[in-house]
C-alpha cells in the first residue's frame, strides 16, 4: 500500500538558545491515516518535537515539510488548515467568551457560511458531550473539560493531520474510551494524528508506531 | 489516629451555576493516610480541593456552605502546574514557601536540598521552571509545596504529565510522606495509580462515596 506522506522532518535540530540542543539531527517520515505515539522520558522535546512538526516553531538545522510545503515558508494560517494542534495545556489554546464560539472561531475566520458553522459546532459539542457548556466561559472550566473543548475546536477546522500533547490529562476513563472512538474514527477518514502521551493503555489502544525519544533523538521506531 | 481534614455538609456551586456542584458531604481524612479522590471530568474533584485548601471561598467566589477544619498546615499542587510557577529559578520556587515562613537560612537551603534529592530535580536547579517540560513543571510545583513542609498535602492530578520512571519515584515519596504522619490527598482518573491509596473516594452527581477497591470504581 503506498501512503501518502503527511510531514517529512529531514536532519532536524532545535535548541531555546545557542548553548543547548533539544532536538538532534532528527529524520522521520509520518504518513496519512496513520496514528503514531511519541514517547520518551519528561524533558526528553517531545512537546518541542510536536511544535517543529506543526510549524509553531522553526527549525534550527533542518526542515519540515508539511504535505511537501516546508514549514519555513509557511505562514501560521496556511500551515493552521492542515494542522490541528491540541497544546498540553488547554489555557495556552482558549481565548473566546463561550465555548460555542471557541469551537466555531477557525471556521468563522476562514469565511465558513454560519449555518454550517453552527451544524459542526452542534455535532462537536455532542460528540465530546459539552452541550450543556455551550454557553460557558471556557476559562472557568475544569480542566477535563477545557480538553474537550480544545479537542473539539481543532476537529472543527476539519484538519488533515492532529497532533494532540498529552490528549489524555484531566480526562475520566469514559471520557479517555471516547476520544479512543473518535480518533479511530478520524483514522478511518485518513486523517494522520500524532500522540504525545506517558499513557500507556491509551497508546496500546490507538497508536499503529511509536517513536521513542531519548536524548534528542528517536531511539526506536517501532509498528505494531 | 487524628482527623487531619474534617468536612461536614460541604454545598458549593460556582457564580451563574443553577445546581449544586456537590451539595451536603461530610468526611473525615486522617494523618498518616492517603486517600484517593477520583470521579467524570468536572464532577468537582479541583473544586472540593480548591474548599479543603481555603482557595474556596476565600478567592473563588460561589455559593459555599458547611464547614472543613484542618489539624495543621496544608498545602496544595494545583493540576495546572503553570498557575503556581511564577519564579525564575528552580531553587527560587523551592525557597519561596519556607522564605515566607521566616524560617532561618540554613533550614532553608537544607530543605531545598533535601526535596531537590527527593524528588530527582537536582539537575535542574537553575533551570527556569517556565521553560521545564510539563513533566518537569509538575514536579517543582510539588517541590515547592513539599519545602513548606505541609501536614495535609492535596495534589490535583500529580502524575498526569510523568513518565513512568517519575510516576514510580512519586509514588515512593507519597508512602514516605505516609510514614512521616501526613494526610495526603490526591485527585487521580488513572486506575493503575491508585495503587497507593489506603482509601478511595468517588465524587459523582453531586455526591461524595467511599470506594471498596479500585476495580468497583463506576462514573455511571
């Protein structure tokens, strides 16, 4: 089966300042359709990893392609309709006064016509179960439910890769069981989605590869 | 052993909210326990701890009845490591609690010392904890509030962002604080981390239950 190529990371290297290096000389190719953990030790640059990939940071050596467009070249717009980035921390990522309006915001701004803005948002909020929140003010939710806001926001914009930082925090094990449906679901549809998570159970059940990290650089990469 | 938490008739709901988020529970928590709270995503786990630590009602503002007594200092790490990070090094976030508590330098520099071997943070002492990885995040949260030397510790989710080899080390420093006598509190959805807990406590529509074992556990 040929699979079509989502994002190409070639030699890349990352560092916050001159000094130090996170991210090694690093070569990957990630595909379509595909759902892939990202694994390795705290501090290891996983979340580092996921923002090169997503084109939130660039490149310090190296390049990323994003569906053969390098991410160097790329305004953040561009690279925000393939993408869809789910940030461990849901706060980093809310902003609008209802979650109703979090979750229809990327249509909105991208010229979507408001009857179906408002049919996607209706199915979002029923899909992560948050209707009764549709008129809360995202910030004063519990954390749990701030994810599932999130989740949802990037599920709207209909993106062609996810990549989604520790998924799983703050969520309950019902909850963690539907986001395990719908990923297999998006799969189906050939979204390719990147995990970054410590949890096991959910990486046994929704990841086909796992990359481990391991001192900037991928140690094993391993398909089911 | 002593009641080191005791609520009684615990209500509270947040500001706009028609329900109650839980309404009339009543508990006691001893020293020297740990106890296991877990429950759906916003049943109110962050919220009952924000009303044992006295965030609620002294900066959260709702309707809040009933009263908890506490046998001692307590202290609390917050799910969102973020919203309790706020200084420029490791050491600083370490020596912040026990600097506001006047103690003398010495007892400070030990305790700081002391908890960075803990809890395996030694490497990054002069690390900004703003640019630590989530992981690395939640465990200074931790240190900051374990240099306080708190006699009832509450921990929102505390292994939600470490790795395995963490996670064991965590839970190692939890049944040591167990042995030094504390009463420790920790708000978990992971089963396989329950382990640790001597009992667990099911917060759901409103209520609050105890649990016979982790297996029986059901949102439903």
């Amino acid at each position: 089966m040929i699979r079509e190529t989502a994002i190409e990371a070639s030699n890349l290297g990352f560092g916050y300042d001159r000094e130090s290096s996170i991210i090694n000389s690093l070569s990957f190719t990630l595909y379509r359709g595909e759902t892939v953990a990202l694994t390795g030790p705290n501090g290891v640059g996983k979340t580092t990893l996921g923002k090169l990939l997503a084109g939130i940071l660039k490149p310090a050596r190296g390049q990323v392609l994003l569906f053969g467009e390098n991410t160097r070249d790329m305004p953040l717009y561009l690279m925000g309709r393939k993408i869809g980035y789910s940030f461990q921390n849901p706060d980093q990522q809310l902003f609008a006064s209802s979650v109703a309006e979090e979750i229809g915001f990327g249509l909105k701004y991208r010229g979507a016509n408001l009857e179906h803005i408002s049919r996607v948002t209706a199915y979002l909020l029923n899909l992560f179960d948050i209707e009764h929140l549709k008129e809360a003010f995202p910030l004063n939710l519990s954390w749990g439910e701030k994810r599932r806001v999130v989740l949802a926001a990037c599920l709207a914009q209909n993106p062609e890769y996810l990549i989604l930082d520790e998924p799983t925090t703050g969520l309950d094990e019902e909850r963690i069981k539907a986001l395990t449906e719908i990923i297999a679901s998006l799969r189906r549809k050939g979204t390719g989605i990147l995990l970054i998570s410590h949890h096991q159970t959910f990486i046994e059940q929704n990841a086909e590869r796992i990359l481990r990290m391991e001192g900037g650089e991928i140690r094993d990469d391993r398909f089911f | 052993m002593i009641a080191s938490i005791r609520a009684r008739e615990l209500s509270f709901r947040y500001r706009g909210q028609d329900q109650w988020l839980f309404e009339q529970i009543s508990f006691e928590l001893k020293s020297g326990q740990i106890s296991a709270l877990t429950g759906p995503s916003g049943s109110g786990k962050s919220t009952l701890c924000y009303c044992l630590s006295g965030v609620i009602p002294r900066f959260i503002k709702g309707e809040f009845s009933g009263d908890v007594s506490l046998e001692g200092r307590v202290g609390m790490v917050f799910q969102d490591p973020d919203s309790q990070l706020f200084l420029p090094t490791v050491e600083d976030e370490l020596a912040f609690g026990p600097e506001n508590l006047c103690l003398p330098r010495e007892e400070i520099g030990r305790r700081i010392e002391s908890i960075l071997q803990l809890i395996g943070l030694h490497r990054l002492r002069l690390a900004n904890p703003v640019k630590l990885s989530g992981g690395g995040k939640q465990l200074v949260a931790l240190g900051g509030v374990l240099t306080l030397d708190p006699d009832i510790i509450l921990l929102d989710e505390p292994f939600s962002q470490l790795d395995d080899a963490m996670r064991g080390r965590i839970k190692t420093v939890l049944l040591e604080l167990k042995r030094q006598g504390k009463a420790i509190v920790f708000v978990e959805h992971d089963k396989s981390n329950l382990e640790v807990a001597d009992q667990i406590w099911l917060l759901s529509r409103g209520g609050l239950n105890r649990q016979s074992s982790p297996e029986v556990i059901s949102h439903d």
